[in-house]
C-alpha cells in the first residue's frame, strides 16, 4: 500500500492524480485507515518494537493456552459425531428392513443374487474403517486434493480425509457405510460388502429365539458416580457428558449404578441399552434391546 500512496505523491497534475486515485481507490482507503491507527498508536512516528514483540507473544501465549483447553472438547466432539453417524446410518437401515424384519425374512434380494443381512459389529467396524479416499478411486472416481482433504469431483462441496466425509452444501457427513447408502444408493447390507468384499458372518435371524420385551433399567436419583467414570476413567468432556446425561442418552442405573448408553429409533423412542460397569470391566447389552441401534462405545 505505501508503494501505491508513493507513486500518488509524485504525480503532480490534477488530472492524472485523479485518474491514479480512481485506479487505486482501495490501496488508498487502506493505506490511510492504517496510517490513522497507527499515528494513535505511535504519535511521534517511531515503532517500539519490542512492545510490538512482546504484544505478539502474549497473544501467542493466549492461543496456545485456549487451543490446548479446547482440544478435549473438540476430541470429545469427533467422538459424539462418531456416535451419532452410527446411530443415524443404524436407523436408516431399520425403517429400509423393517418389511422383512416382520415378514421373518432375513435377506434382501436384488438382481443377481442373494446379500445376507446379517452382518457382525466386527465386519461393520472392518467397512466403517475403510479409507474413503481409496474406495473412491477404485470406483474410478476423481479426487482434487484440498488442503488435508480431497474433494470429489462429481460433488464438489463434498470432501473426504481417511474414512471419513463432510457434505458442505447440507452440513452433514460421516463414515463409509453411510456414504455408500447415501451417493451409490445401496442398502446397510449391500454398503459393507461393496465396502469389505466379505459375505455376512452373523447368524440368520430365522434361527434366533423370540425376542424379548424391552426395558430401561430403572433411573438412579443421581448420576454422579456416572460422572465420576466418564469424566475421570474414560476422560470425558464433563459439560459434554452433562448434555447426554440431561438428555436422557445417557444415565445411571438405580440397582447397580452402571452408566447406561441408550440408543433410539428415529422417532426418539428407546430401542437399545449397553450397560457398563463404573466399578468394575461389567459390560451387556440390555435384554430385548435392537443391536441395529447399537451406540459405539
């Protein structure tokens, strides 16, 4: 900016000064809005720049200090957003099977051939650990890198880093399995075994035994030995860790005092519970509850 206000004081006609002022009008306007700041600053026209310096590493010292405080909480967050990609891809494949969950039927069929439905935790965990950027080219797909991230060519507000993608147009992302389902159109099943080339390993549905009735175990008054383990053993966010203990996600059981995760339907009803001891390595899943609503723990 100062070479541009040089050049202006060199011309000396009125029109040609008028003519440089309109061709550098913004240089201009920032050149004298720092020139006023500045002669505030240092009226006498000399820079202190040891001031200058030490203003500079008192701000550095200020970023370094929030950054390390929000770190926690933005780990925390990634791991909620794990939770919550789940759990939605989870629901999206009960309403999509529910049909054949009541018709007792527990494969989908599509043209070709037959893709059990009944695939491990192991098997899903395998799918959702696969590195987008990779499947995306072995699909021919092109990639642009970005920064850390790589865009897709076909959607470009969509990027991907590892395993998982984020949707900037619809502010919405998450892992593979989802992604699948969501861009190439595929069912929860079809999605893992495009993602991990495996067949289902689980057990058919037609050999399990009639379900079991669903219940909450019954509410603790407090929560606080929950707290204690989330905050202290597991190394949780405590204001994250209030918010799911206010919504009702997550709680203390009155018998024992386990912490209880619950996992809902899309309509917010409760459908699964996983139960961990605060004392102790005690884990289980509640009776009755649908393992399709599993939260990752």
């Amino acid at each position: 900016m100062k070479p541009v206000y040089d050049g202006l004081q060199k011309i000396k006609f009125e029109k040609p000064r008028a003519k440089y002022k309109a061709e550098h009008e913004a240089e201009l306007k920032q050149f004298y809005a720092a020139r006023r700041k500045l002669t505030g600053e240092f009226p006498d026209g000399k820079v202190d720049m040891k001031k200058l310096s030490d203003e500079y590493d008192e701000l550095e010292q200020a970023h370094n200090t929030t950054y390390g405080e929000f770190k926690t909480v933005r780990d925390d967050l990634h791991r909620l957003w794990k939770v919550k990609s789940c759990v939605g891809t989870a629901a999206r494949f009960n309403e999509r099977t529910e049909e054949q969950k009541l018709q007792n039927r527990p494969q989908t069929r599509q043209k070709g051939g037959t893709i059990p439905m009944n695939y491990t935790q192991a098997q899903i965990d395998r799918a959702n650990a696969v590195s987008l950027e990779d499947f995306l080219r072995t699909q021919g797909e092109t990639l642009i890198k970005s920064g850390r991230e790589y865009r897709w060519k076909e959607h470009d507000s969509l990027t991907v880093r590892g395993n998982k993608w984020f949707r900037h147009s619809q502010s919405k992302g998450g892992y593979p399995i989802d992604f699948v389902m969501e861009f190439y159109g595929k069912s929860f099943p079809e999605a893992v075994q495009l993602l991990t080339g495996e067949s289902a390993e689980g057990q058919s549905e037609a050999t399990t035994a009639p379900p079991t009735a669903f219940h909450l175990p019954l509410h603790n008054r407090t929560a606080d030995r929950a707290i204690q383990y989330l905050c202290e053993s597991r190394g949780l966010n405590k204001t994250l860790v209030e918010a799911f203990l206010l919504s009702g996600d997550i709680y203390e059981d009155a018998k024992r005092h386990n912490v209880v995760f619950v996992g809902r339907d899309r309509n917010g009803t409760p459908r699964y519970a996983h139960v961990r001891g605060t004392a102790d390595p005690f884990r289980q899943d509640i009776a009755g509850s649908d393992k399709v609503l599993s939260v990752p723990l």
